[in-house]
C-alpha cells in the first residue's frame, strides 16, 4: 500500500496509529509531522494517499493547513483525526474539502474503519455533521478567529498569539473584538467560559 502521512503534534498518539495502520492495514510507508508547515512539505516530497491529521496542531492549524495540502497534493485523500467537538468542527472540516472526520475519542477499530473507508474512496463522518446546530454563533467564525479564540481561551497573550499566529498585535486585537461581537461576549472570562463549555479546548 502507499505512502500514509500522519500530524498530529503528539509523539506517542503518532506512534500508536502509525503502529495500527502498519500491523491492521498493511500500510507499508507512514510518513508523520507534528506541524503544519512540516505536514505540507511532506505532501510535496513524498505525494502520499492518504493525510491523517488533528486540527489542534502549531505553526498552521489543521482548518488552515488543509487547503494548503490540497494544493500541495490535489489528489491526496484526508481524514482529519480530532479531540475537537465532532458536532463544531465536523462540519468545518467538510466544508474544508476533507473526506472524513473521526473522534479521537472512538475506540481505535472505529478509527481504523474510518481510514479503511476514506482510502476506499468514501467520506466518512459523524451523523449529526450534517446537522450541526447553529444556535451558538460558532458557524458566524472563521476558521482564524477559531484559532485565536482558542489561543486566548487557554490564557495566551496577545502578543504571544501573534508571534505564533506571524501576526501584528493589532491583527490579533481586531480578531479578539470581532469574535466577541459575533458571540455577543463582552469580556476575556466569557470567551473562556464559552470555549471551555463548547470544548474548544481540552
């Protein structure tokens, strides 16, 4: 079988679905970055079928990197692999371009029937993907003002936001009161709350 790229930023969860793909599926090559930027020259180098990938990953997030791999290998198949809620980023990975998306959480014969299923050619998501509840005002965010949500619900600062973001303070500063305005919160605690009660971050 082909070439296999797996990102995801933890060593140990890249080693344990390296080690099931090699042992169940038969995978021959599987390739592995722990960032984005890193996951998008692999794609180039080695063209492989298949991107498994988390969406909570540095440099360039999963949400942002997947068009990049797209472009990087147009006929490159993904299934995006994520502790992120199913029912939120589901759907944004699909609009994405992506083929799949599997919990983290599932047991590992369930990722790997996801895997089996986006390398047979079909996409594969959760039920309740297609419909997602809209209620929250999450669907109003891109996938950028996602990104420094979550930055700023794990107590990041501005500035260390955009040093890893590569923005400007003040870019960082006019996604923080946009988000709010979209989300009808008016303080740094609300945004915490809100991303820790829709699990935005673990």
């Amino acid at each position: 079988m082909s070439t296999i790229l797996v990102i995801d930023d933890h060593p140990a969860f890249r080693l344990v679905i390296k080690m099931q793909l090699m042992q169940l599926l038969g995978v021959e090559e599987v390739i592995e970055a722990d960032n984005g930027q890193t996951a998008v020259e692999l794609a180039r180098q080695h063209t492989p079928v298949l991107a498994i990938l988390d969406l909570d990953i540095p440099r360039i997030s999963g949400l942002d990197v997947i068009p990049r791999l797209k472009l990087a290998h147009p006929s490159m198949r993904m299934l995006v692999l994520s502790g992120q809620d199913p029912v939120i980023f589901a759907p944004r990975a699909m609009r994405s371009g992506v083929q799949g998306f599997v919990a983290k959480s599932q047991e590992m014969k369930e990722i790997m029937r996801g895997v089996e299923a986006v390398l047979a050619g079909y996409d594969c998501f959760p039920a309740e993907t297609a419909n997602s509840a809209k209620e929250n005002g999450l669907h109003t965010l891109s996938a950028r003002e996602v990104e420094v949500l979550q930055h700023l619900a794990r107590g990041v600062s501005n500035r260390d936001i955009a040093s890893r973001l590569f923005l400007s303070d003040k870019t960082v500063s006019t996604y923080k009161s946009r988000i709010q305005e979209k989300l009808g919160l008016s303080s740094l605690a609300a945004l915490i709350e809100f991303a820790t009660l829709h699990r935005l971050i673990d």
